[in-house]
C-alpha cells in the first residue's frame, strides 16, 4: 500500500476510535514494510472488525494483560500463537486461521536476517576502528 493511502487509512481509523472514545490511537504500521507489521494489521483489522473493543474489555476474555495484546498489534515484536490465539478469540475469530497465519510468519520470519542490537552493532563497528 503506498504511503498516501496508508496515511488516509490511519486517519480514517483514528477518527473512528475518537469517535467511539476508545484510548489513544495506535501507531501506524505499514504491512509493506514486511511479515511482522503485516500481521500486526491483520490483528488491528480484526479489531476493528469486532467493533474496536476495549484492549481491557478483550484482556477480560483473553486472560491477557492489556498491554500484552495491545504489544501483539503494535508490529513491534512477534506475539507468541497462545497470545495471538486469545487475541484472536476475544475478538471472536477463527482459531484455526489464525494458527495457520501465525505459522507462515513465523516461518517467513526465520528467513530473514535479525537486526542486531544497537550495543551489539556498535561493539562491532569499535573493533574495526
């Protein structure tokens, strides 16, 4: 998705959420920028789909922190399948789709080099100088 659009999409979303009076809008997530942010937008949309509950309403379902599943949608981190699992049902979705979607990220994850810490990168770059 190009960046325009992205942008109109996220604004869209915000003025929904301030609309219906549900926290602070999420950060945006390109899911072209590769397979995490492109799960994390799977998640957000099945969010929106459920009609943006609470992340307190869905932690009562999900027996999650709040902040857990907010960090599963954040493309931050990879969320393990059991949170993406409660994720999933709190929102009511389909488990078995999920696992699946889950699966292939992790997959499509494992093939890709790590970044590496920045105290780690710097380590490195100080034993060349």
């Amino acid at each position: 998705m190009t960046g325009s659009k992205q942008t109109l999409r996220e604004k869209a979303r915000q003025r929904e959420v301030r609309r219906r009076g549900v926290g602070r809008p999420e950060r945006p997530v390109d899911p072209e920028d590769g397979p995490l942010p492109r799960f994390a937008e799977g998640l957000r949309q099945l969010r929106a789909r459920a009609g943006y509950p609470t992340y307190r309403a869905m932690a009562m379902r999900a027996h999650f922190a709040p902040s857990v599943l907010s960090s599963a949608a954040a493309g931050t981190a990879f969320p393990t399948l059991r949170v993406t699992l409660a994720y999933v049902a709190a929102c009511g979705a389909s488990a078995a789709e999920w696992q699946r979607r889950w699966e292939a990220t992790a997959r499509e994850l494992a093939g890709q080099p790590r970044k590496l810490p920045r105290h780690v990168a710097l380590a490195y770059a100080q034993e060349g100088d």
